[in-house]
C-alpha cells in the first residue's frame, strides 16, 4: 500500500484512499460480535420475517443480557429479502461484507438456497429456522443447517395421511411455482404413488389475488380433497374462493400456510384445513419461559418463532464453544454439537439436516391450529 | 362451468375496466400516461378496508349493510379525488409543458413515494378484512356465483353508464371532448383547460377509488403493491382497447378479465399473465391503435 502512496506523489488522493480504506475497516466496531437474521420483513409474507427476526432477537437479547458472547456484545442485523431470490443474494452480499459471523436465515427455500451460495463462499454459517426443500442441504455444503425438516418428509406424512385417514381417491394439486411450493406439491405427488389418482395438476402465481378460475377447473375435476404447495397469502385466498364456486372438499398443504394470517384471510372457509408442520412448540415444557417472554415483548408467538430461537441459540452456543468467530470453527462446532433447545433436541447429521424431525396433521378448527392426526409406526 | 368462468372473468374485467378508464381518460386529455394512477385504486382499496372496519366496530354495518356500503364507496371518492387532484397539481401541471418524457418520469416517481408512503403509513404486512358479504354461492341456472361478483358487475356496469352519459350529455362532458380533440383550440374559445384537467383526474380517481373497495370486499385483503399489478393490467385493457378511447377502456378490461379467467380454467393457470399479453401484442399487430382506438390523424 506504502509503494502505491509513493507512486502516486499525491498526498491528497492518499489521504482520500486511505479514508476509503478505513471507512470500510473501521465499520466494524471490534467490541461487537454481529449476527444477522433475513427473511421477508415486508410484503405479503412480512409476518413470517418479523417472526425470525423477533425469535432471534430474544435470544441476542438473553446473551447480551448475561455474560455476552466471548466477552462482548452480540449485534443483531435484519435483512429484508422480500421472498425475492435476487434481493436475498443482494443481502447476503451485504452481510458478508458487514463481516457477521453467522446468519439465521432465510424463511423461504427460494431465497434461502441462493443466499446460501453467497455464505459458502464466504465461509458463513447459515442456519434456517423454515427452509424445507431438500435441496437446501442436499447440496453438501458444510456451512448449511436447519432446524426444521425437509419437503420429502413432509410430503410423504401429507401423502399418507390424504390415502389412509381422508381415504381419497381423486386428488388435484396446485402449487405456487416457487422453489417450495412447487417441491412440496411434487413430493406429496410422489409419494401419493398410485394410491389416489391425481386427477389434476397445475401451478398458480404467487402474488395473485384471484384463483377462481382454475378453482372453478378444479371442481370440474371431482376431487375429494385438493393440495396446495405454498404460502398462507395464496392459501387462504385459494379456501376462500374454493367455497365461493362451491369446490367443498378439504384443502390439505403444508407449513408454508400454518399462520394465523391464514385463517384472517380466508375466514370461516379456513375450518377444517389439513396442514403438515411439526408438534406444537408451544406446549413443550422447555419452551414455557421463552414463551413467556416472548409474549411479554412481542405478543403471541408465530408457528417459526420458537425455531429462530432455537438456530440463534444454535449459531451463538457454536461460537462460545469454539472460541472463535471463525466460520470454519463455527461450522465445526455447530456439526459436532447436540444442544438442547426449546423445539427438542437439535443435532446436525453430515448434511446440515436434524437427525430426528416429525411432521404431524393439523386441522384449522374455529380459527385455531390444532394437532389432528399422527402417522401410525412412530 | 363456461358460465361460472364468464362470471369470474367478468367481475375481474370489470375491475380492470374501472382502472383502465382513469388511464385512458388522462391520456386522452393530456397524451400522458398516469402511471401513479394504479396507487390510487390502491388507496381506495386500503379506505374500503380501513373504512369498512371502522363501520364493522361501531355496529353500521350490522345493522345497515346498504348505508355502510354507501358511505365506503363515497368516503373513498372523496378521498381518491383529492389525491387525484394533488397528484395533477403537483407531479403534471408544472411539468405540462416540458419535454414528453418528463411527466412520465414524474408519474413513476408519484407511484413510488405513494407505495412508500402508504406501506410507512399502513405497515408493510397485508390489510385483512373479514367477510361482509355472504361468501355462499347462490346458484343461477344450476351454476354457482357469488353475490358478490354479481355485486361487482353491475356497480361498474351502473358507474360506466354514468360516465358515458357524464361525457356524452353535459357540458363538462362537451369541454372535456373538446379538450382532449385540441387543447390550444379548446383553451382559445373559453374552455377552462386546467379546471378540464383536474376533473378528468377527479373522475380517474373516483372510479378507481370504486374499483378498490369493490376488491377490498371481494378479496378481502389489500396490501401496498396491489396497486402495480392492477395498473399493469387496466394499462394493457387501455391500450387493448385503443388508449384515449373511453368505449375501448371498458371493452378492454371485460375482454381482458375474460381472457385471464377462461385461459386459466381451460388452458393453464400457471400463465394466466401470459395469455393477457399475448392477446394484447396479437391486437397490436392486427391493429396498432387498439380495437376501437381512433386513427391516429384525428388527433394532428
């Protein structure tokens, strides 16, 4: 640097490029240890993102609040990605540049696997708290985890529970085109096999406010019950509207829909929904005083909330433990660590997935969530 | 099934119809396309919802449903017309005699800071309202519609009537027809061209302020950016119809909404957008001024 100073012979301009320099070095204050949490903060699914962002913010919190982490102060950054795979890369980029040492993130598949290039590259642990399509961590890359389980489970749990307690035999699907929606809804398809007949398959544009007329297809088709793969913005118009051109069989999905703005949406159409997620968090006994406090600050948990706690917990105990906020340490210890959060025991195998998970059947009853149906032999 | 599809299509064309008018209205008069005009129907969706709640809460709408009804569609003309002008005032007028490109910019301009401001005002989380109307089905002739779509038919077949006799019959009607013919003329034998101007925007804006409360009801929900879909699609039946052509506009937005619901239920779901704009560029090419656009020589 001191020989291109010399060259240059222009006190000035060094003086302007050191300033640049610096600027860029010093925005990192050396008494903080940065984390960042990204999701979608805005728009349609804006719910889910600020779930993330507060789950992860009472765990910087509970840190800052005792001893810090290796002796100093967690900083917590918000990425907004807006579900949009470009922005989500965009934030990547700015994160890595802001030096954090790990990220909880991002909420959708289709944000989550891009962004994810960008924190392989860099060497930084992600952990996603609701990124479920396989491919997240079928890529082996050893910086990449979650703390929920993968579309190929919860398809198969969503298949089996359409063939064995609904008994249907006519199933049409919809799916969303995104990287998840559409996953899911060929993984349930999949293992469907040829116990119920799919008598009609076809995408939607998420975003769109209006399914009536490939609803009103649908009905045509006599299904006994439909499938939906995607998110609540989309579910709860799809119920509403099945209703209104009289498609009444059940609507069964997936965790992208389990949200109390779904049953805001859709209303009464969304009694006696079927969707697929993991046991209700709240009722473990581990999570009672998280919860507690979590309502205290932010009001009634959401179904993701508890799982981006738990991936901070993750992400912050991985650094104590190793010491360092060297990414490949941090990787290390998060893969070779068990640690017992609030939604269960949490242990990586060598992709980054959990090495137990479940998924169960929920109905929509009343407006409310409820555990309805577990797959038999577990 | 065909007809349950030409209902769908028809109360979505209708909205896109109401939309397209303001559109088409605005450049007729001032060869300028509004681009901001999308936020304003979605700021009459957003008064719809924010309305409607209000009423719900203090127990209006239990108990009179019409009256309610009433006082939303003319709450949100009211509050729709005023952005309507302020918008004319502030991004058009000073700019009406600058180079043709700038008044698009400061429309697309409008359009952002309007987004912004009402998701910084509103919250950027979706706006969600629960049922008013009774989502059951009644059947017509063995087919099942809904109440609604029924509802929104006929209120924007009874707004379009309005206007075309707004246009055809009063004098306003007559100074906004000849304003849009020949602005310097319509100025030099005593027509008031900004006060034509600022009505054009005012009428834009009602029916667009319309448009949103009726999908405010009829969805239910309405977040800050439904306004760029929608004025995507109410620009396309503008211009499908023959832009500055206000027959065109509603023809436009009908065969539009029909398009969309009838490509979606036979064809394919997954490009419904797709069959919107491949009917757009077909007409194009067949005739480059729309389908009841005037020839482009009327206007020298």
């Amino acid at each position: 640097m001191i020989e291109i100073f010399r060259r240059i012979h222009s006190p000035l301009l060094a003086v302007l490029i050191f300033a640049l320099f610096g600027g860029t070095g010093c925005s990192r204050p050396a008494d903080t240890i940065r984390i960042a949490v990204a999701g979608p903060m805005t728009g349609d699914q804006s719910k889910q993102g600020n779930d993330l962002k507060n789950g992860v913010e009472l765990a910087v919190a509970k840190w800052n609040e005792t001893s810090g982490l290796l002796g100093k102060k967690v900083e917590l950054l918000v990425g907004d990605d807006q579900h949009d795979p470009k922005q989500a890369v965009a934030i990547a980029n700015k994160f890595v540049n802001s030096g954090v040492v790990g990220v909880v993130g991002h909420w959708n598949s289709s944000a989550s696997i891009p962004a994810s290039e960008v924190y392989h590259r860099a060497d930084i642990p992600m952990i996603t708290p609701a990124s479920t399509n396989p491919r997240v961590t079928d890529r082996g890359y050893s910086n990449v985890f979650r703390v929920c389980g993968r579309d190929d489970q919860q398809g198969k749990v969503a298949a089996e529970f359409v063939a064995a307690q609904l008994k249907a035999k006519r199933v049409a699907v919809l799916h969303d085109k995104t990287t998840y929606g559409q996953g899911l809804a060929d993984e349930f398809k999949k293992a469907l096999g040829n116990r119920a007949e799919v008598v009609y398959y076809s995408g939607i544009i998420q975003g769109d406010k209006d399914f009536r007329g490939v609803l009103t297809t649908v009905v045509s088709k006599k299904p006994d019950v439909y499938f939906f793969g995607g998110i609540y913005p989309e579910g709860g118009l799809l119920v509403k509207q099945a209703k209104e051109v009289g498609l009444n069989v059940p609507m069964v999905s997936g965790d992208g829909v389990i949200d109390q703005v779904f049953v805001q949406i859709a209303g009464e159409a969304a009694d006696g929904t079927y969707l697929t997620f993991s046991p209700d968090t709240t009722k473990l006994p581990a999570a009672q005083e998280v919860l507690k406090q979590y309502r205290a600050r932010y009001g009634e948990p959401g179904p993701y909330s508890f799982y981006a706690y738990d991936a901070a917990q993750v992400l912050l105990n991985a650094v104590q433990k190793a010491g360092t906020t060297d990414g490949f340490g941090i990787n290390q210890a998060i893969r070779t660590t068990s640690y017992d959060g609030i939604t269960g025991r949490l242990q990586f195998d060598s992709k980054g997935d959990l090495l137990t998970t479940q998924y169960v059947v929920w109905i929509t009853k009343n407006g409310q969530f409820e555990e309805f149906w577990k797959p038999s032999g577990r | 099934m065909l007809l349950q599809q030409i209902v769908n299509g028809l109360a979505l064309g209708a909205v896109y119809a109401l939309i397209a008018l303001g559109y088409t209205m605005v450049y007729g008069v001032l060869e300028l396309i509004n681009f901001a005009h999308g936020e304003i129907y979605m700021i009459g969706a957003y008064l719809g919802i924010l309305l409607l709640t209000f009423f719900t809460a203090v127990g209006l709408t239990q108990h009179h449903l019409v009256l309610s009804l009433f006082l939303v569609f003319v709450g949100a003309a009211l509050y729709c017309a005023g952005y309507g002008l302020t918008l004319e005032r502030v991004a058009y007028r000073p700019l009406r005699h600058a180079n043709r490109l700038s008044p698009l910019i400061s429309a697309i301009g409008m359009s952002i800071f309007l987004q912004n401001y009402v998701m910084l005002a509103q919250g950027s989380t979706d706006k969600v309202f629960p049922h008013l109307l009774p989502s059951e089905p009644v059947a017509v002739l063995g087919v099942p519609i809904s109440l609604l779509q029924i509802f929104i038919i006929l209120t924007s077949i009874f707004l379009m009537i309005g206007l075309s006799l707004f246009v055809k019959k009063t004098r306003l009607g007559k100074a906004m027809r000849a304003t849009a013919q020949d602005k310097r003329m319509a100025g030099l034998v005593g027509i008031d061209i900004n006060k034509v101007i600022a009505i054009t925007f005012v009428i834009g804006s009602i029916l667009a302020s319309a448009a949103g409360v009726m999908v405010a009801i009829y969805y239910g929900l309405v977040n800050f950016f439904i306004g760029y879909v929608a004025g995507i699609k109410a620009f396309t039946a503008a211009v499908l119809g023959g832009i500055g052509n206000i027959p065109g506009a509603m023809a436009g937005g009908f065969i539009l909404g029909l398009v969309e619901s009838l490509g979606a239920g036979y064809l394919s779901s997954e490009y419904k957008d797709v069959f919107a704009f491949l009917i757009l560029i077909v007409v194009l090419i067949l005739r480059p001024s729309g389908l009841l656009g005037e020839k482009a020589s009327e206007k020298v």
